[in-house]
C-alpha cells in the first residue's frame, strides 16, 4: 500500500493571490481519498535544527521572524511568507522523515501532497514559491536511516536550482533534472556537473521550448547507469504538463504516464517517494497525480 502525506493545515501558508494556493492539495487529497487505499502517514513535524542541516541559520530565522506585522512578506517576487508559513513550512520540510520510516517499515512506495514546495531554496534564500528543501531534508533523513546513497529526479519543468545547490559538492546525492531551458530560474546548464566530491554527481537535461512527449521521454536515457541509489525520491512537478500556463511544454498525460512507469521500472526495487513541487492547473495536476498513483500502486504489488 503506497504511504501518503498530507496536511490539512497546509492553508495556513496563505500566499493570497497567488498560483501556489493550498487548493491544490486539498483537490488532489479529494481523489485520493475518492480512489486508493493509501497508508496515511503520520505528520510529525520535525525541529529548526533538522533545517540548519540544508539552510544557513539567518535564512531560517529570517523566515521565522519574518511574520511581524500583520503584512505578508515577499522575500522575492513570487514567494510569500505569511504568519503561518513558517510552522507549515517547517512541518512540510521535516514530516518527509515520516515517508522514510514507512521504507524503513517494509513500505516501498510513497506520495508526498504537501505545500509549500521546495526545489527552488537555495542554502541562504528561498525563492520560487519555495521556503524550505523539501526533497533535500528528505535526502539528509534517508541517509540517517541507512539509505545512504540517494537519487533524487526533479522532472519539474523549472530547473532545481537549490536541491542542486544543496548537494553540489556532495557525491552521495545524485541529482538529476530535466527542465525548459528557457524557464525561471534560468539555472540548469547541462555543464553543471557538480564540483569537488560532487564532481559528475549532478546532471543536467535543459530543453527546449515546446517539447514533445516523445523527446522529452528520451531525456531519461540519461538517468545514471553507474549510480546504483539505496533510495529513489522524485521532486514531481507537474507544471510540465500541455495544460499548464507556466510553461510551453506538450507533455500529455499519456507522456507523463510513461514517465512515471519509466522511472518505477528502472529503479523497481528501490524505495520510491514522489514529493509534490510545482503544478497549477489544478483539473491537470489532480489527474497528473492520479495516473502517478495509479502507477506506483501496480509497481508495489
Ligand atoms: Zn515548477
């Protein structure tokens, strides 16, 4: 049975006028709870000192006390910090260690609904409507638990720019990321390779605009061949998706299914968790996880 996360605080991260509002979750927790038979997994929400793992501590205090006056902050043109942002951010970030011990449990596939995303926080500032790494505090409570190397495929259409930042010199984490080249944050060069330790550890696969299914299938081809993970986890954007206003990408749902199928069949025996980041269309992103759970369901029988 595929564990799965939600918080249904998660509104408490009022973005206000924004693409990235809590609807999203609480719509695709409607299907899920509609459709599959999933473990819920406990939030149990972690501490500050699990966050100064991945983030430098003036950046997370600056977020705690960033909520002073009863205005929202804008610590970048997109991303907001509300008086509950903070808590559910925290909590967001560090329940991801509940998904591990449902691995560490005998579980074998998990999906992460929560908000506010994470793969464009950087080590000193969030940016992209992301406060915190999500997937790379889930990396950090992976290798705790044993699983000590991690692959991590950010299929997001926006280019991971701080899960590669996080992990740059480090050869333990493997990051690998397809994305529209000419996209936020213009980041993602395919010579980016990692430095130091991390050298080769960090793969790139940027495209162009207005990509099909069928070239943007062919990106996985690159997934590393000599990196053999203990753990799989997949920073799933959906904002790649033909119906999505925020990119130019085709992918259709069948494209996207194929994707997915791809990623559990190669990496079959691993633990997978996909851990929700972008998509904001949200009739195509409640089916875009739909065909995700339906496919990691069969990979887990
Ligand atoms: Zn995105």
């Amino acid at each position: 049975m595929i564990g799965y996360l939600y918080n249904p605080e998660a509104y408490l991260h009022d973005t206000g006028m924004h693409l990235e509002v809590y609807e999203r979750c609480q719509q695709i927790d409607d299907m899920v709870q509609e459709k599959y038979d999933v473990q819920a997994l406990v939030l149990r929400r972690g501490d500050k000192s699990d966050l100064l793992r991945i983030h430098d501590e003036s950046y997370v205090d600056w977020i705690e006390k960033g909520y002073e006056n009863g205005v929202r902050m804008i610590i970048s043109a997109d991303t907001i910090v509300s008086e509950g942002s903070y808590d559910i951010a925290l909590a967001t970030a560090t329940s991801t260690k509940s998904a591990i011990d449902f691995f560490k449990n005998g579980g074998r596939r998990a999906f992460l609904n929560l908000r506010p995303p994470g793969h464009h926080a950087e080590i000193i500032t969030g940016q992209g409507f992301c406060l915190f790494n999500n997937v790379a505090m889930m990396a950090k409570y992976a290798q705790d638990a044993g699983y000590k190397k991690v692959l991590i495929i950010d299929f997001d259409v926006h280019h991971g720019n701080g899960t590669q930042d996080i992990f740059y010199h480090d050869r333990s984490v493997f990051y690998f990321s397809t994305h529209e080249k000419n996209n936020y944050p213009f980041t993602g060069e395919k010579e980016e390779i990692g430095a130091g330790e991390g050298r080769g550890f960090n793969k790139n696969m940027p495209y162009e605009d207005y990509i099909s299914d069928e070239d943007f299938l062919a990106l996985f081809d690159a997934l590393p061949k000599d990196f053999e993970p203990d753990i799989v986890l997949v920073s799933a954007g959906y904002d790649l998706m033909r119906d999505e206003e925020i990119s130019s990408a085709q992918i259709t749902f069948k494209g996207l299914a194929q994707m997915v199928q791809k990623i559990v069949d190669d990496y079959h025996d691993k633990p997978i968790a996909f851990i929700l980041e972008g998509g904001y269309n949200l009739a195509s992103l409640v089916k875009s996880v739909d065909i995700t759970l339906d496919i990691l369901n069969e990979s887990d029988l």
